[in-house]
C-alpha cells in the first residue's frame, strides 16, 4: 500500500521545491523517542522521504521522552525553538504556549481537504487563528492478553464491580492484574478522568472544569471518582511500586507477560504489530474500556477520549516557508494518517476509513469499533484542562492519595490551591 518513490517524489514535488535551492537545514524536536516502532516510526518514515525528494533539505531530529520534552521545550520558548516542534492541544499546554507568541500561525484553508474530524483543530486555535495540527484520536483503554484470560477462564468485566473481583482473582494467581504507570502521574489523571465519566457521565468536564475554574475541588462527583482510584489501588490492582514505576518499565510487565492487563491509551496499539514483542503476547493482546460503576451516570459508550498531541512551526523560525511545506507535506491524508494506520498506531485525527484493509490486527479494528459506538467522548482529561501549576501539582499529589499516604480531601484542597 506504501506509494512508490518516483509517486512520492512527484507529491513532495508540488508541495516543495523538491531538489531546487539553496541547502535548508530543518531542525525537528520530538516528543518520540522511539524510532522503530509506533508514532516514532512513522515520522521518521516522513522524515525520510521529504528528505529524499528534496535533497537541498537536511532533517535534523532531536527527540526525547514526553517529560524530558516538555522540561526542554520550556528552555527553548524562552532560548529559541527548533523549526518544528510537538505540542499538546490541552490548556496546561497551549494557553502559555500560545501567549508566549512562539508558534507560527498557519492557514486554516490550507487544510480544507486533509480530512481532520469535526472539532480536532478546535484546540489548537487561538482568538480564531490556527497554530498547530493534531495528531491523534486518543482512548484510555484497558489492555488486555486473551490467551492468559481464556487459559484461567477470566471474562472481560462488564462492571467496575466484576473489574475489582476479577483482579482479586488474577492476584489470587499470582500475577500483577494491572499494570499502571503511577510514576509519570499523568496516566493515573487519566484514570481519574475515567472515573469521573463513570461518576458523571457525560456532565464530568463541566464538574471538574468549574472545579478548576473556582479552585474548589469539593464536588461529590469529584470526591467519589478520587475515592474509586484509592479503592482500586488499596484492592491491589496495580503492581506494587506502581507510584514509582515509568511507562517503560510498566509496559514490560504486561509485554513480558507479568500482567494481565495495561492500563494506556490508544497510541500503544502499535503492540499488536511489534515484533519485539513475543508473538503469543502480541497476537492476543485486546483491550476494553473503563466499565460503569453501580449508580453511575456514565454508560459503556461513554469514554475517556480527546484529541491529543500535534505538531507546529517556531514563529521564528529561520526557515519558516520550508517548515511550513514539511508539516503540510507531514499532514497530507497519505502521509501521517495512512503510514499510522498500516502501522498499527491508534487512531488519526484525520479520517483513516479509506486506509481500512480488513487485514488489520485484531485490536486495531475492536478500537475502532469502541470509538464508533461511543455517544459521548470526555475531552482533555483533568490533569490538562488548567493551567500548567494545576498540572504539575495534580500529577505530583496523585500518588500520595492513591497510596492512602494522603487523604482524599487533602488531595482535593492541594490541588485546589494550585489552581488559585
């Protein structure tokens, strides 16, 4: 399905002034570590071709993991930034981002034909006007190894209630039955985030934005959906040291087949095609999403789910015009939507119907049937719809409450106060 050179060539050729010019050196800052797997492979794929149809540009890639990023790219907002540069469309992100007038503005109209969902841009905009595109539909999503549930004669839960005693049993086996990235603090936001779904349904943003907005953290709604993760952890769903533990380390547990199940978003659908992963593992690994809890709002097609990270140009960039083509060329439907897709990574923000084989892995076509039958979709999880203090204090108190080594109305006062 991959184009062949001369057809890419002649694309980059009416996007670029393909082989013509001066020598442009562009420098790309990435938030994808990884460059032979998932998302990391797909840009580096791009990267590769637009280099190879317009030999005057030199593609530089400086790429680090998602915290290291976000300290660095603080440093360049204020030293200077490279030419193309990864971003997040969450307030905690964008709002000082775009304030601090870094990013370059792009043409909306440009993008009439990309195919982007209705809605996707919305939170890259600022007063109207585009600064960034994102990249993908994001789901937090329960992983989950079919063989090791069929084998023990373990069922997909349909209840918060039947997850708890499925993972009383799963333990009772001695084996971890979650695998949970407590240390980075960002995905137990997200937890909390599903929680406050199930809690609320589909009134849960407006709760914990006003929270947000008010600093007042008080809503039983809130207090219920932080009491859930406590009772989760105390239960023994994640593995022990998860508080401390990175998304690295916490992956390996499940791929290695030490978990029964990995709490994460969609973005690591890649698994199911990795063969660095073993191919028992690989072949069964399935997902589900968060289940509804007794007397709840939210029903089971109400997820947790948002556009998530992006890309943009430095408003002051050098070479600001080729930055411009490389990110549009990057964006072209056949390009970061379609190579994403027959790499097995998550979904889109762009319309990917046309890339659908039917020779997909398993896990690919079950996300996108949960994304189709969702009725509603949460948005920005909680963690990063305020500003950038709220952030770091919600991702850095999380662990406390949910080790019970802070109450929860401790919890709730702290990053109420962060919020002020």
């Amino acid at each position: 399905n991959v184009k062949t050179e001369d057809t890419q060539k002649a694309d980059a050729g009416n996007d670029s002034d393909a082989g013509a010019g001066e020598e442009i050196t562009l420098k790309v800052f990435s938030n994808l570590p990884d460059r032979k797997t998932g998302q990391g492979l797909v840009e580096q794929m791009i990267i590769d071709e637009y280099q190879e149809a317009n030999p005057n540009v030199k593609i530089e890639v400086e790429a680090l993991d998602e915290e290291a990023y976000k300290t660095k790219f603080k440093a360049y907002a204020m030293d200077g930034m490279p030419d193309v540069v990864s971003i997040w469309g969450q307030p905690s992100f964008v709002d000082e981002v775009l304030e601090a007038g870094v990013l370059a503005e792009l043409n909306e109209a440009d993008y009439a034909d990309y195919g982007f969902i209705s809605g996707s841009l919305e939170g890259f905009k600022k007063d109207g006007k585009l600064y960034g595109l994102p990249r993908n539909t994001d789901i937090m999503l329960y992983y989950y190894n079919q063989k090791m549930f069929d084998d023990n004669g373990w069922k997909v839960p349909t209840t918060y209630e039947e997850l708890m005693s499925l993972c009383a049993d799963i333990k009772n086996a001695g084996i971890t039955p979650i695998a949970m990235d407590g240390g980075d603090g960002w995905p137990m936001a997200c937890f909390l985030t599903d929680m406050m779904v199930r809690v609320a349904g589909t009134d849960a943003a407006n709760v914990y934005k006003t929270a947000i907005a008010t600093g007042d953290f008080s809503a039983p709604e809130i207090k219920q959906a932080t009491q859930l993760l406590v009772d989760s952890a105390a239960a023994g769903m994640f593995q022990t040291g998860y508080d401390s533990q990175d998304g690295g380390t916490t992956k390996n547990l499940f791929t290695n087949g030490q978990a029964a199940m990995y709490y994460m978003g969609s973005w690591e659908t890649s698994m199911a095609v990795n063969e660095d992963i073993d191919a028992e593992i690989r072949d069964n690994i399935r997902a589900f999403t968060m289940p509804p809890i007794a007397d709840g709002k939210g029903g089971a097609n109400d997820i947790a789910a948002w556009n998530g990270g992006g890309y943009a140009v430095s408003a002051n960039s050098a070479v600001k015009e080729e930055a411009i083509k490389f990110l549009n060329y990057m964006y072209q439907p056949d390009k970061l939507s379609k190579y994403g897709w027959e790499n097995g990574v998550g979904l889109s923000a762009q319309d990917q119907s046309a890339y659908m084989t039917g020779d997909e892995s398993d896990l690919q076509k079950q996300v996108v049937d949960i994304l189709k039958s969702a009725t509603s979709v949460s948005g920005t999880p909680i963690n990063d719809c305020g500003p950038s203090a709220f952030k770091t204090s919600i991702e850095s108190e999380i662990q406390g409450v949910s080790n019970g080594s802070t109450s929860v109305d401790d919890f709730l006062s702290r990053i109420g106060e962060a919020c002020k």
